[in-house]
C-alpha cells in the first residue's frame, strides 16, 4: 500500500489520465457486453487464467510454467482467431453499427428505407392488403414500440409484405421503423378525434393521422378495400400517390431528421 501511495504522490493525475482511463473502462465494458453468451466468452475466461498463470510463475517462481506459457503464447493467439472468426467478424459488424460509425452511411441507407418501403407499399396495394408502417424522425416513439412485438430486423419489402398478411398473427397494427431497422410490429397507435377527418377513412387511416398530429413520425397507409397508398405527416394525410410520387414524398420527408415538423408543413 505504501508503494502504490507513494507512486499516486511521483505521478501527478491530469485530466487526460481520467479520459484515458474511461475510454479503457469502456472498451472492456463493450467487449464483455459483445462475448457475453457466445463461445468468446469461454476464450477470455481461458486467457485470463493462462495470464494469471503466467504471473503466478514469475512470483513463485514456476520456471517450466513460465517457459511453456511463454512459448504457447504466439500459437494460442493463431488458434484463437481461427476458431473464433465468426465472432470476431460479428464483433467488427457490431463497431460498424454504432452511432457514430452510421453517420457515414446514413444517407444511403434511408435511401435503402424508402426503396423496400415503396416495393412493399406498391405489393400490398396490388394484392389490396392493409398496413400502415411508421418512420420515426426526430420525435422518439419508444411507448409505442414497447406495446408491440419487438422485431429488431433490416427493413426488406419481404419482411414487410410478409407482416400485413391477413393470414399472420401481426397484421394488426402498424410497423414503426427506427434508425433504419423494423424496431416492432403490431403497435397500437392513437386513433384522431378530429372532427374534420372524413367518415370514408378508416382506423389504420385515423391511427396514421393520430400519430402524426402528436409528432413528426411519417406513416404510409395502404387501403384494405381500395388499395390505395397514402402518406400521413403533420396530421395531414395525400392520398392516391403511386410508387413514383410515394418515393418522392418519401424522400422529402426522411432524411429530415433534424429540422422537424416545420419542414414537413411545407411539403404540398
């Protein structure tokens, strides 16, 4: 204890030593986060002993255990990697995933939204199939996401199409999309009580309307009995669109994640 006292004493702590120590606690915090429930786990728990071991050796000290940890080493950190690919290419994925890293890539990828979201729109209105998918924007729509049944997978028009059978268990309800990924499926949205919605729109309708009256979601609603596709924002809702015109409203609405509602009352 005196030794460590009077090392704190000879080494003056800055800042950069807190950041530094912090970036470290996070690292390891992510990585055991990542490994936890996969075969890593084992691994590091492994090496951690074979480390242990090697310092046990020095301290006592076990010359044959330190050699032969010494020169196991190198070979140990090859097998690793063989045997363990898998999970580090799913950890390297999970770095490319982070908020930070999507920033990047952002753009195109709601370009890659708005492309499944207008296959799967224009499929469902030909075969005259309801749905109605919510893009969340600024506005967190957490509540609504939780009273669903979490799916956490890429947008696909498949997965979509698949959703809104009348068929399937989760047809009911509305698909909300967060951050490019389908968070949930069959939540239940607010229905409007505004007096001045027409009596010819039905719930999914009046659910897309009630959404967007309360945030800056945007819904794309397909018309069980006409199939037609609408797009709902600021509580205002443009009927009748087809793919070309869905696409470009889409796009307008999308990408502003920033700017809020103000900019999607001036969309016509």
């Amino acid at each position: 204890m005196d030794s460590i006292t009077a090392w704190l004493a000879r080494t003056p702590l800055t800042m950069w030593d807190v950041v530094d120590v912090l970036i470290v606690a996070l690292v390891i915090y992510e990585s055991l986060k990542l490994i936890r429930g996969t075969r890593a786990m084992q691994m590091a728990l492994g090496s951690a002993l074979i480390v242990g071991l090697y310092f046990a050796s020095i301290a006592a000290p076990l010359q044959t255990v330190n050699w032969l940890i010494r020169n196991m080493i190198g070979y140990i950190v090859f097998a690793g990697i063989v045997l363990f690919q898998n999970d580090i290419r799913r950890a390297l994925a999970h770095v490319g995933r982070t908020t930070f890293m999507r920033t990047f890539s952002r753009a195109e990828q709601d370009d890659e939204t708005i492309e499944e979201i207008v296959t799967a729109a224009t499929q469902l209105s030909e075969r005259k199939t309801g749905a109605l998918i919510v893009v969340e924007r600024e506005i967190g729509l957490r509540n609504y996401v939780e009273g669903g049944i979490p799916l956490e997978a890429m947008v696909t028009h498949d997965l979509l199409v698949s959703v809104f059978q009348v068929t399937g268990p989760l047809h009911d309800g509305a698909v909300i999309i967060q951050e490019n990924r389908i968070a949930a499926a069959a939540c239940f949205l607010p229905l409007t009580v505004n007096p001045g919605v027409g009596t010819d729109l039905g719930t999914r309708h009046r659910a897309a309307i009630g959404l967007t009256e309360e945030n800056d979601a945007v819904a794309v609603v397909v018309s069980e009995e006409t199939g037609r596709i609408s797009v709902v924002s600021d509580g205002q809702i443009s009927r009748g669109l087809t793919p070309e015109t869905l696409r470009a409203r889409l796009s307008a609405l999308i990408p502003q994640r920033k700017t809020g509602a103000q900019h999607a009352r001036a969309i016509p």
